[in-house]
C-alpha cells in the first residue's frame, strides 16, 4: 500500500478550504464527519465479534488479550487495557497495552520507535507471549513496522492475531489471522488520523474489551457487577448496582457489600439467594462467574 492508495492519506473534498471557514462551520464540517464513523465501524461487527469470541475463550484459558501499537494507535489500546481493572476487576496484567517508546511514549513521542521491527517483537517477548494470548495490533495507517514485528513474533509462538487498520488491504492484514479494516474515509485535516481513525479504533477497542467481559461473567444484565470499589465514587457505584440488582434499600446493600467484602457480584447473590457470603462465593463458583447462573431463574 502507498501514500496514494491509503484512505487515511488521502484528502477529504469537503475540508479542502477549511481555513477559510468560520469557527462554527469547521466545528459543524468535523460532526459531519464524525457521523460516518459509526457507520464504518458497523460495516466490520462480523469481524470484531469473532475476535470478541476469540478473546473470551483465551483469557477464559488462562490466557491475556494484549494490544500493541504506536502513537495514538497504541496509545488508545493502553488506555482501553487500563480501564479494565477498576470497571471489570481484571488481574494485573490480563489486559495489556503495548506502546512503541514505552510509558513515555504516552505523553512524549518517541521517534523512531514506531518504525523498528524488531522493537515491536522485543515487547512482546519481553512480557513472555505465548500461544495462549491473542494479540490485537493496531495501526491506523495499516503499515506501521512496530507493529508488524509485534504481528509477527506473536504468530511465531502460536498467538491469536488480529490486525485492526483503517485502510483497506492494509499491510498488516497480511501479517495475522483476521483482519479488522474500517474504512473512515479521509480525515478533515489530511493524514491527522487522532481524528476519525482515532475515533473508530477507540470504539472498536471498547467493543472488543466490553463484550470481552460479558461472555466472561463481568456483567449482569447492564451492571458492572465486578466493578473494583476504589474509591468514594465506585464504593457509591457499588451500592447503587447491588440496589438496581436486587430492589433492596440501601442499608441492606452497604451491609451485603461490607460482610462480601465490597464486591457487587457476591452482595447480589447474598440477597437475591438468601445466603451469607460464603454461601454466595460457592455458588459464583459453581456458576463460573456468571450471576445470572448463580441466582437462577427469577
């Protein structure tokens, strides 16, 4: 693929006097565009759900989903590895984020570290990948050498692999086993894919972690039941999930979290069953996680 053929380098018709436009109306031209990447996003949900599927079963098995990119791209796959844990509990390290650079590299680009091959095979290998993980690699552009070399040591030691671009015919399509292209049209600056591709990628990144979670167990009907009560503002969460559940009143939900040890899943079950805490965690057990299984039909 070259500049000429890349959708994602292409100049978009509708912006092509863009400073010329008053304020409102660059505003209004970018919704526009905006608007179509729901639609481009609709276009690839076949493919998204068979890696959903594929992600669940990993993980399920003991295995991680890990995202791999450079710049925005990997950026936005940090900061969806990074929202697993407080909304869904998840173990250290289950979900990862992989950045060309490193931590750095989230607020300060690195340059160069996006185009080393061997770079994006060093990180992987660096945090022991194995045939048990199924890696993401994410690459707006389609062809970013980092994460063909993460591609490709991934396959090398029998990992899933998903290659998420914006382009069609991406070059990283060629370089794992399904292919995730969603086709956004040009940008409304030229090549600034932070915008539309961006948009995509984090709506794609979200699709696949979220629905990750509920075939795994994460959610109970559209609660967060596994959410982690860090802080004031998820304790409080907490409680409101346990009440939506259950139709308790609130005394009897901070009593049910205090004695499960403030989490929503096992306060539920408590409730809706009639069980003390341990009573709840042996039927979560049998239940593999899954609430809706534990409690039975209601």
């Amino acid at each position: 693929m070259t500049d000429a053929m890349a959708t994602t380098e292409a100049r978009n018709p509708a912006t092509t006097q863009l400073d010329e436009l008053t304020t409102l109306e660059v505003l209004r031209v970018m919704n526009d565009e905006d608007r179509r990447v729901a639609d481009a996003v609709a276009e690839v949900l076949p493919t998204i759900a068979a890696v959903v599927d594929a992600a669940a079963e990993r993980i399920a098995t003991g295995g991680r989903l890990i995202y791999v990119g450079a710049g925005t791209s990997g950026r936005l796959g940090v900061l969806d590895a990074a929202e697993c844990p407080p909304t869904f509990s998840t173990p250290p390290g289950q979900v990862v984020g992989l950045l060309a650079g490193g931590e750095g590299a989230m607020f300060t680009a690195v340059e160069g570290a996006e185009d080393s091959v061997q770079l994006g095979a060093d990180d992987l290998a660096a945090i022991g990948v194995t045939e048990r993980d199924l890696v993401v690699g994410i690459a707006a552009s389609g062809r970013t050498p980092y994460v063909i070399g993460a591609l490709d040591h991934a396959r090398a030691v029998g990992a899933a692999t998903v290659a998420f671009s914006c382009n069609r015919g991406a070059t990283i399509s060629g370089h794992a086993e399904v292919a995730i292209e969603v086709d956004n049209g040009p940008e409304v600056v030229t090549g600034s894919t932070r915008l539309k591709a961006g948009t995509s990628q984090k709506m794609v990144l979200n699709m696949i972690s979220t629905a990750t979670m509920v075939r795994l167990g994460k959610v109970y009907g559209n609660l967060m039941v596994d959410v982690s009560p860090t802080n004031e503002k998820l304790r409080d969460r907490a409680v409101r999930i346990v009440r939506s559940a259950t139709g308790c009143d609130e005394a009897q939900a901070r009593a049910a979290l205090a004695e499960a040890g403030d989490h929503a899943k096992t306060a539920i079950v408590m409730i809706l069953c009639g069980v003390d805490a341990d009573g709840a965690r042996d039927r979560l057990s049998s239940s593999h996680g899954f609430v809706r299984a534990a409690v039975g039909p209601r």
